[in-house]
C-alpha cells in the first residue's frame, strides 16, 4: 500500500461515515475531513493552515483569483485570508478526502532560529498569501506517521510535537517554504501584514482609516496598499467587506435576529446597503438566505 493509500484509508476511518465531516481530532490543530458529493462553497476565513488532499479535488477562490488542488497536493495559507471555497470533486465510492495542519508562526519562528543560515534567504513577498504545490515523498511520509499515532494514544503526546517540527522543516523546504518563513519573522512583509489583517478582522464594524493601518504596518501609505493587495488580492475596504458579509451569515444562521439588526451589528448603516452588498457577494438576499442555511443545518 502507497503512503497516499493509507493516507486515504486513515481519514476515511476517522471521519466516520457521515456524508461530509471535518473532525478536530485528539492531536491538537489536526483536522481530517471526508466528503462523499461537491459540496455548496463555504465562505470563511482561512487563518495559516496546511492543507493536503490524499484524494478528490478542491476549489478556492480569492478575490478574483481561482486556485483549485487535488489528490497529492497542498495547500499552505500563511495570513488570514477570506475565502470561498467547496469540493468539487467527490462521489460516494471516491470520496474527498484531506488532513489539514494548523501552521503557528510561534513554531515556525523557533525553528527558523534553530536552523539560522541553513535556509535559503526570505525574498521579498509579492503574490498571494497562499500557495499550491505537489506533496513529495518525505512529506508525505511525515504527515502518514502523524495520522497513525490517532491509534497509539499514549504516543501521540510526546512523537506528535516532533513530526509537526517535521512536516514544517519539509515545508520549508519546499516551493511554498519562502512564504512559510515569512510566518516567523516578526519584520516581514507578512508579519506587518497580518498585524492589520487581524485589526480589521476584530474590528470588522468600525470604519477603517488607511493611514492608522499604514502606520501599524510601518509602512507608507502607497507601500501598504500595494503589499496588502498583493497578499491579500483585495484592498482593506474590500477585505473587511468580506469579513463583514461572512460575520453576517453566521449570525443570520445562528440567531433569529432580523435583518437590519444583523446588517447594523456588522457595522453598515442602511439596511438597503447592507442587503444590496449581501446579495451581490451571496447571490441572494440575506433573508432568504438565512432561511436556505437553517434548512441545511437541520437535515
């Protein structure tokens, strides 16, 4: 049996025999998720994460870009970043199936010092903070012992640490590792970055103010606009409109509140505005939405 077939044979196994299922499982930041048909795309915001597809197909969109990853790829996402995405390719028999790994940049900052002058030097960041590459041999043999240790749980809690310091080193290594680096330095592009991109995220009701973000990023206004767009593919209007609308849809699905209350709680002062940009960034309206969401949830 192929690492890649006992990848597949592992997630299947824990994610149980529901139709599509993301399961947190007992080794912490390590998820497995199984989907038996396409699904719906799934508006979120994807915080640094490692993604690997053992088989099936996915979709995601940025902004106004398409990136889509399949079976023996992964996906590295290295700041917040708001995203739609679904699979698209799946059946009953060949489901799809993927592991996904919480990235912290407070690991990947302890072994960068710890391998200082051992990794190539971190270029300049100008593309998208995510990225989709071939998962070669070693990584896959380091993600394959990681998912068997869900079965030896008196090992899990002392090897686990060890082969996520692993699965790093190889992606560090690899073509999205320049990126990767970026993570754990607190100067980086990305680092500045992040810091406004978690701003808006926890004040995605207030009116941001270009030159307040420009000097937390310690960066000129003309320099954060160009890095933050070629991160992020978006203006911070436009992100935090993102985060605004996917705020909102939670709370329509979560609440019986009604609609204005929810477009006023996340930060728009008309309920006609709010409903416009709800059904140009859904295609539906927010009410009617709500109504489909709930219906979902409860089947």
């Amino acid at each position: 049996m192929s690492d890649l077939q006992e990848l597949r044979t592992l997630v299947a196994r824990h994610t149980g025999t529901k139709r599509s299922a993301t399961v947190q499982t007992r080794i912490p930041g390590l998820v497995v998720s199984a989907a038996h048909s396409p699904t719906e795309p799934i508006h979120h915001v994807f915080e640094p994460f490692f993604v690997l597809v053992a088989q099936g197909g996915k979709h995601l969109i940025l902004g106004d870009k398409t990136y889509r990853y399949g079976s023996g790829e992964y996906l590295v996402v290295s700041v917040d970043l708001p995203t739609s995405t679904h699979v698209e390719s799946a059946t009953a028999t060949d489901p799809c199936l993927s592991v996904g790994l919480m990235l912290k940049p407070a690991a990947v900052a302890g072994l960068l010092l710890e391998i200082a002058g051992n990794v190539p030097p971190v270029a300049t960041l100008d593309r998208p903070g995510l990225g989709i590459s071939k998962a070669p041999p070693e990584l896959l043999d380091a993600v394959l012992r990681l998912l068997r240790l869900l079965d030896h749980a008196d090992d899990a809690p002392v090897l686990a640490p060890l082969i996520e310091r692993e699965i790093l080193w190889r992606l560090l290594n690899g073509p999205q590792g320049g990126m990767l680096r970026q993570i754990g330095l607190a100067d980086s592009r990305l680092a500045q970055i992040g810091r406004t991109i978690r701003w808006l995220r926890a004040h995605y009701a207030e009116t941001p103010h270009i030159e307040a973000l420009a000097t937390m990023a310690s960066m000129s206004v003309s320099a954060f606009h160009r890095h933050f767009r070629a991160i992020t593919t978006m203006t911070p209007v436009q992100y935090q409109k993102q985060v605004r609308l996917q705020e909102a849809r939670v709370r329509l699905l979560a609440r019986q509140d009604d609609v204005a209350s929810v477009g006023f709680a996340v930060g728009y002062n008309s309920p006609s505005q709010f409903s416009r940009e709800y059904l140009r960034f859904y295609g539906v309206p927010p009410g009617k939405d709500a109504t489909h969401l709930r219906g979902v949830a409860r089947t």
